[in-house]
C-alpha cells in the first residue's frame, strides 16, 4: 500500500477532514457567492476553484512536514 503521509496532517484528522471538505466546501462556498452576486455563472466557478485549494493545503503541508524532518 502507497503510504504519502498526508494521514498524519492535523493529528490523523485530515483524512476524514479532506473529505468532508471535499463534499461540503464547495457548497459553503457556492451558497456564499450566490446570496452575495446573485449571479449563478460566478457562484459555480468559484465553487469550482474552491476543491484545488483543499489539495493545496495538504501539499504545502506535507513539504513542510517533509522539510522538518529532513532537518
């Protein structure tokens, strides 16, 4: 089994962390941008770039984690 580290990220949480975040964030922000614009179009990509900031932060994460150690 592949074993990337990211299990130990925020105390072993971020596993299930990640995929509530994966489900809901999107959503959170979706409705945020939909009552403040009103404009569905500008709701939804917003809503889309919210899922790579999720896989940013276990990766900067992670490289410090690595770089951490190393030391």
């Amino acid at each position: 089994m592949f074993d990337d580290g990211s299990d130990e990220l925020i105390g072993g949480a971020w596993p299930f962390l990640k995929r509530a975040l994966i489900v809901f964030l999107p959503l959170w922000v979706y409705l945020i941008f939909w009552t403040a614009t009103h404009q569905i179009f500008v709701s939804a990509i917003a809503a889309g770039f919210s899922v790579p900031l999720i896989q940013l932060f276990e990766k900067l994460k992670l490289k410090r984690k690595m770089e951490s150690e190393d030391r």
